[in-house]
C-alpha cells in the first residue's frame, strides 16, 4: 500500500524512508496533489527488468499464450516437464 507524504515530510523522513519503503511505496505531494513517488533501488530494479522482458514482444506473446494455456488447464506435471528436457 502507498504511503502518501508531503514534501516536507519526506524531507524530514529521507533517513527512514530506505527502510520503511523496501514493499513499499511513498507518494510524495505538493500542495495535495501526487508529485513524485519513491521506491526502494531494489523494486526499481525489478520495475525495469520486468519492463525490458515485456518490451520483448515474442516473449510477451509467448508469456501470454503460456498463461492463457495455464488458464485453460492444458498443464503438464512436474515430472513430465523434466522427462521432456532429459533430467
């Protein structure tokens, strides 16, 4: 769940903020209105890594088909899956 802090608050809270945000998110206002938003290096990271597979458009078609297979039941077990890739 975001957590919404005037700049102000930011300010005063920057020391705290790397700890309290690892989930996390902070929404930063300025005069009531959303003007920034923080987030931990780490959920950057994994914003722009998920970001650079989805701009993949063969893998993104690839991952939807996948789900909507998923979806539809047509699965295969564990065991099979490693008996096709010889393990």
């Amino acid at each position: 769940m975001a957590k919404y802090l005037t700049i102000s608050e930011a300010q005063e809270k920057l020391p705290e903020l790397p700890e309290e945000l690892t989930d996390d998110l902070a929404i930063v206002t300025k005069n009531g209105q959303p003007v920034m938003a923080v987030i931990s290096y780490g959920q950057l990271t994994s914003l722009l890594e998920t970001l650079d597979i989805l701009s993949d458009s063969e893998f993104a078609n690839r991952l939807k088909e996948s789900i909507a297979q998923a979806e539809r039941g047509e699965t295969i077990s564990w065991e099979e899956a490693k008996r096709k890739l010889g393990l």
